[in-house]
C-alpha cells in the first residue's frame, strides 16, 4: 500500500523541526529538559552559558513545536511538548554510533 504524499505545508513544518533540532545548543536544550520541565535560570546553569543565548534558542525549539512555556510569577518553565523526539534521537545516536564502530574497527 503506497503511502499518502504530504503536503507542501507539512513538509516546512517537518524542515522547521529538523532545522530547530540542528543546532547543538539546542540539542543540549532538549537532553537538559528530558528530565522534565526547568526554568530559564536552571537551563542557563546546567548549560553554562548566557540567559541571552539561552533563550534565543528556547524560542526557536518551542516555535519549532518542541518545547511547552509556561510562565509562573517571575520564572517561565519550559518541558518537552513532543516526547516522541527522543525517539528520532535515539535512532541517529543508534546509526551514528554503529558507523564510529565500523570505522574504529577499519583502523585497528
């Protein structure tokens, strides 16, 4: 059974995805919230880098569809929106690690 072409629109949403998750800071986001939801302060001392840079990307990943915001008092909490991303993750670190065996062995 041939499966249904996409539209035009959902492929942007699915470039947009794979654009916002194509950035290392950002992927270090996702890892840091997989634990669940941290504020902005938080995310900023286990990345060790600025509130400014920080928050630049939290905007691209929660625009993205990937991250929730939710804001209480003075801190804004940010969590996972689609879990389902770690699953992508954990097949490319999957692939990726079987090519880093397979060349290691090529060298040895």
């Amino acid at each position: 059974m041939a499966k249904a072409a996409l539209s035009a629109e959902t492929v942007e949403m699915i470039a947009q995805r794979f654009r916002a998750m194509g950035e290392p800071m950002r992927l270090r986001l996702l890892m840091a919230l997989q634990g669940g939801e941290r504020t902005v302060t938080e995310l900023v001392d286990a990345l060790e880098t600025s509130q400014a840079n920080i928050s630049k990307h939290l905007q691209v990943l929660t625009s993205a569809g990937l991250l929730r915001r939710r804001k209480q008092g003075l801190n804004v909490f940010y969590s996972i929106a689609d879990p389902s991303i770690f699953n992508m993750c954990e097949m490319v670190c999957g692939s990726l690690k079987k090519h880093l065996d397979a060349q290691s062995r090529l060298l040895t």
